[in-house]
C-alpha cells in the first residue's frame, strides 16, 4: 500500500485513486482476454462447423460479438480522449483532489 495514503496508520480518500487505477487496469486485461479467447473460439467453431450453415452461423456470431466488443471498448477510449483534447480536462486520470 502507498505510505502517502495512509495518515498514522489509517486509509484516507488519496487510497481510491491506486484502488481505482488497478480496478480500470484489471477490467481492461479481462477484457482484452475475453476477446481474444471468443476470438479464437469463434475461429475453431467456423473451422470445425464442417460446411453446417447452423455451426457456421454460430461461429459468425461468436466473431461478431467479439469484434464488436472490442469496437466498443476502443470506442469509448477514443471518445474520452477527444473529449480531453477538446475540453482541457482529464478523463483518463482518477485523482482526488485534497483542498
């Protein structure tokens, strides 16, 4: 734990900014695993559905989710970035200020 957010022994609000950046970095692994992994299932379904329209339809979807997924996720982060380029601000940093 960082020692500045920790105020004779006790957590303080300064603790939730690391708690927050590891919950955003942690989200963001899972979410690039999710990916990859309906990725390659979706792939190995479409190999494996043996010219089945129903199997193939299937792995379609499983690819289309997952790039839409992806679409999403890099969406929503370009979105916050042009947002700060345009508004001054930064979105992508949590951190408590302490007047």
């Amino acid at each position: 734990m960082d020692s500045a957010c920790l105020y004779e022994g006790v957590a303080q609000f300064k603790c939730l900014e690391s708690l927050f950046g590891r919950i955003v970095s942690i989200t963001a692994t899972l979410a690039s695993m999710v990916f990859f992994v309906m990725l390659v299932v979706g792939g190995f379904q479409y190999l494996f559905s043996g010219g089945d329209a129903k199997k193939s339809e299937a792995a379609k979807g499983t690819l289309t989710a997952a790039i839409i997924g992806l679409v999403l996720i890099v969406g929503a982060y370009i979105i916050l970035r042009l947002l700060e380029g345009f508004t001054g601000l930064d979105l992508t940093t949590f951190k408590i200020e302490i007047f």
